[in-house]
C-alpha cells in the first residue's frame, strides 16, 4: 500500500510481537507496536512466565533454607518469610523487564501505540479512535485463561493464573483444577508457603506431554512435598461459599473438595477479542486459532499471525521465535523455526525439561530406537549439591545414531536442555554427544552419560 503510515504494523507486544518490532527495526523497517496493556512484555512478562517464576523463586528459598540446608551442615533458625515482600520483589521484577522493553522501543525508534487495535479493513486499524495504515501486520494477540463454564472467574475466590499471582494473602487452602505447567507450579509456590494444596486432574497422569516416566517422577515428588492428586477426576459442580468454594467431583476416593480458593487451570484459548478479523478478511479455526501457512501468512497474504494465537505450543520463546522468522521473511531472508527442537521447562522441583520426542513418540513413528538414561544420584556433582532426585533420559534413531529426543529431570534441568536443543537443531547423534568432552563435576555429564548407556559403553552405569 502506498503512503502507509508504516510498513508494519505488530499488533501485541507480548514476546512474539515485541520480539518482532525490535527484529523489523534492527532490519530497517518503519515499525509500529500496539498494545491494550499499559505496559509492555504481554502474558509473558506482566502475569505469566516472569511473575511465576519470581514466585517459585522466593518460595524455593524459603524452603530450602527451612528445610534442605540441614544435610549440608547448615543450620538455620525461626526462617520465615513475609508474604508482602515475596509480592513486591515480583512487581520490581516485572516492572524492570516491562520497562526495559519500553527503553529498546525508544532506541529502535519503535512507534509503541496504546490502546486494543481493531481492524477497519484489511490495510488499517483503528486504535483509540485514531487509524493508521500499514503495508503488512503481524497479529501477536495471544491468548487467555480457559474458564470452567459453571466457575466463572471472580479473581477473589475463583482464580485463574492472573489472580493467583497477585493474592493478597497466602491462603490455607487453595484446589487446583488442572495439573498442566501452571497448575503444578502455583501448586508449588502456595505449598511451599504452607497452604494445604489439592489438585485435581481429568487425565490419569500430570503435565500431558511429557515423557511418561518424568510424568511419574515429578507427581512422586510434589506428592511427597505434600500436594495431594486426584488424577482421572472431573469437577461436576461448584459452590461458592462464604469462606470458600465447595466442588463436586467424579473420583473413586472422594466426592467433595473444599478449599479457600480455587486455581482454574485448564489451559489457555487464543485470543482475538475486538481485532475485528472479519474486516480484515482473516480467517480462524473453531478453536478460535488463526490458521496460517508455512510462511506465518494468514488468509490475507499482508497480514501474519505468530504466538500463542496460531497453532503449536503455547511458550514465551517459540513466540519470540516465529516473530524473528516471521520478519525476516518479510525482509527477504531465508529464517526457519524448527518445532522439532523447542524446549518445554516446567520450572518445579524438581524441575522438567525436554525436547524432541518423547519414548512413546519415537516409538510411534515406526523407527526403531535406542534409549539411555543416567539417574542424578550416580553424579558426583550431584551428591555435593544434595539434589540427587533426578535423571537424564535420551531417545536417538537407531539407524542413523540421531538424537531424536531429550528429557531431564532434577535441578538445573531448565539450563542443561539448551544442549538437547542444539544437539537436535544441528542433527547431533548419540555418539557426538556421548564423546563430547563434559565439564567435571558437573550435572551435565549425566547427559553425556546417558548418550554412552544408550550405546551400551556408560562408564559409572
Ligand atoms: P501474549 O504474551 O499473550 O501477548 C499478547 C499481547 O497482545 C498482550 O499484551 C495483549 O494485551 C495484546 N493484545 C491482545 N489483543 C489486542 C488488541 N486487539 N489490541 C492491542 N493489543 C492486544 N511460557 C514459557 O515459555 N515459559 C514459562 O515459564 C511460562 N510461564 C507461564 C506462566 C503463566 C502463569 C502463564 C499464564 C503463561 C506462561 N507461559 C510461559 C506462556 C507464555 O506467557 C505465552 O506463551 C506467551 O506470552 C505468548 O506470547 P504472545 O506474544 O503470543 O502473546
Ligand atoms: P495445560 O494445557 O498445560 O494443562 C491443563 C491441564 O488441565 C491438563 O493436564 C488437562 O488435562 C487438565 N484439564 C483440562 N480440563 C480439565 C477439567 N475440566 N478438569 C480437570 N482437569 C482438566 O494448561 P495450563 O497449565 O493452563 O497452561 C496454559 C499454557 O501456558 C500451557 O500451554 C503452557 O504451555 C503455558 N505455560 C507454560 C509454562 C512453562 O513453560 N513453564 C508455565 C505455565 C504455563
């Protein structure tokens, strides 16, 4: 479109979509973002990834040093905490990231727009009453809570994870309904501080997704922490009582769950509200999903979809990711994302990390396959920290020896998947890792020794 006030229009400035004006303004464009939000950084970092693990933060200190620094000849006395200062220390977080995105805008001379961006026709939105015209868009709207139809929430005794990061007490007891990534880790943040935690989930085991014998290993250890499961169990109803909410539900061993409060966690469902898409020609899916092609382009070849609005998983970085990709593309470059080798942390304790396939996959798949697995306890760097709850479990192809495949359990496993995540970006095999030199003592070699079990040489196994 000629005379366009910009070239591009980025419509979010969540982690796909901020991600995505800096990228376009590093390449030249005349860029402009666009956010509802008064702050930028979207889900992400205004009530998501950051505030959450600010939470797990706080709460793991203070329950490692109440409990954990014993075995290590600590002793620590009348350890506390102060619930107001855990909440505050979480805002400053935040308010520093938000505001350092705001400072990256203003160097990049990014036009940030402030206000919900709706579509007037395919080349213009209208935001504030005011309209602008670009040559391309890229919507990075995101998504939302899944509410249960018969709990609605309230934010007060009904949270989703937005009120659930900014409670004003901690509460004595809470359910949660879902045992996906943010139910188990506000599970963990709310036990930790001593609430009594219950969550219930439909499927037969926690966190879908991931590798079945993780899956087992992590319910085992936040069930010993003190969270009591009810797995394969449906809520029917729900009573909002004066001091709390009463749910029925479908389990063998119990009819009734009472709590203070409840988390719905269920999932997130992406978000188009008031973008007006029937103006700009743009299609969705059912689900509400913004289908696009190989490209990012959606039914209207100027106008992409990146983030947790199109299909695939819902994570700050694969955002980040596919906003980078879709810019460059726009630039003439030649990017690629490669879904096979995006990694998914659950950031508990203990904490999960893979990528690739899990077993049960690569088994689907047809091939045939090699598996490896070394447990933390036979790590040295492991029994000088004290965190031997843990393993490395790595499924390659056993014809071309590709690693195809990684799954870490145990401390630290948030930082060590980035060698998964090469290794698979760049078609690493089993043996390349296995011979790779390792650092000692280190967690890491539990990967480099699983790599060595799966090819039937581990040196400690
Ligand atoms: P969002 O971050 O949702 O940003 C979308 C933006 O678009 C928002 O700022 C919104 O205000 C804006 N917007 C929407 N409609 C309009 C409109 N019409 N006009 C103007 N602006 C609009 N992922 C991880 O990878 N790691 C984690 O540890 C992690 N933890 C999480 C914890 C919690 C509690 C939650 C809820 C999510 C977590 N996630 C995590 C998921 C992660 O936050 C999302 O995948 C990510 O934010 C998606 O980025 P996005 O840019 O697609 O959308
Ligand atoms: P989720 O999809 O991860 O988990 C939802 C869970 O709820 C599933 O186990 C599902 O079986 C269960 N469930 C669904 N309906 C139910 C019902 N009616 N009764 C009982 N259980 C039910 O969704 P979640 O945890 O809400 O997170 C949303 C998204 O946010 C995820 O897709 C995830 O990618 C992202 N996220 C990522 C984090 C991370 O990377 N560490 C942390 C938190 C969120």
């Amino acid at each position: 479109m000629p005379n366009a006030d910009f070239q591009l229009i980025v419509i979010g400035a969540g982690p796909g979509g901020y991600v995505a004006a800096i990228r376009a303004a590093q390449l030249g464009f005349k860029v402009a973002c666009v956010d509802k939000l008064p702050t930028l950084g979207g889900t992400c970092l205004n009530v998501g990834c950051i505030p959450s693990k600010a939470l797990l933060q706080s709460s793991d200190s203070y329950e490692r040093t109440s409990h954990s620094l014993k075995e290590q000849g600590v002793i620590a006395q009348h350890v506390t905490f102060d619930f107001p200062a855990i909440m505050q220390r979480k805002d400053g977080i935040v308010r520093t990231l938000v505001d350092g995105i705001a400072s990256h805008f203003k160097r990049h001379s990014i036009t940030r727009l402030e206000g919900s961006a709706s579509f007037v026709n395919p080349q213009e939105i209208e935001v504030n009453g005011k309209r602008y015209t670009a040559e391309q868009f890229i919507i990075a709207t995101g998504s939302e809570p899944i509410p249960l139809p018969f709990l609605p929430f309230d934010e007060k005794q009904i949270l989703s994870s937005t009120g659930a990061l900014s409670l004003p007490a901690v509460p004595k007891t809470m359910t949660v309904i879902g045992a996906g990534s943010i139910g188990v880790e506000l599970a963990s943040v709310y036990r930790r501080l001593g609430t009594a935690v219950t969550v219930i989930e439909m499927l037969d085991t926690i966190t879908p997704g991931m590798d079945a014998a993780l899956s087992k290993q992590l319910q085992q250890s936040l069930k010993k922490q003190g969270i009591e499961f009810f797995l394969g169990a449906t809520v029917t109803e729900g009573k909002i009582l004066k001091n709390g909410v009463s749910l029925a539900i479908n389990h063998a061993r119990q009819s009734r769950v009472d709590a203070e409060v409840v988390l719905v966690a269920i999932g997130r469902k992406p978000y188009t509200t008031g973008l007006n898409l029937k103006a700009a020609n743009v299609n969705t899916t059912q689900k509400g999903l913004i289908p696009v092609d190989g490209n990012f382009r959606t039914s209207q070849p100027h106008i992409y979809a990146i983030g947790d609005v199109i299909d695939g998983p819902m994570l700050a970085h694969k955002a980040s990711h596919e906003g980078i990709a879709a810019v460059e593309l726009l630039a003439g470059l030649s990017p690629t994302v490669n879904y096979m080798s995006i990694p998914n942390v659950v950031y508990t304790d203990p904490e999960v990390a893979s990528v690739g396939m899990t077993e049960a996959e690569a088994t689907a798949s047809g091939r045939k396959i090699l598996t490896g697995t070394s447990h933390f306890r036979g790590n040295a760097r492991a029994r000088c920290s004290g965190d031997l709850t843990g393993l490395v479990k790595v499924v390659g192809d056993e014809a071309t020896g590709r690693l195809l495949g990684m799954h870490l359990i145990g401390a630290h496993a948030s930082e060590m998947i980035s060698e998964g995540v090469i290794a698979l970006d760049k078609k690493a095999t089993l043996s390349d890792l296995a011979h790779a030199c390792h650092p000692h003592p280190t967690l890491s070699e539990a990967i480099m020794e699983a790599c060595q079990q799966a090819l039937g040489f581990a040196i400690h196994g």
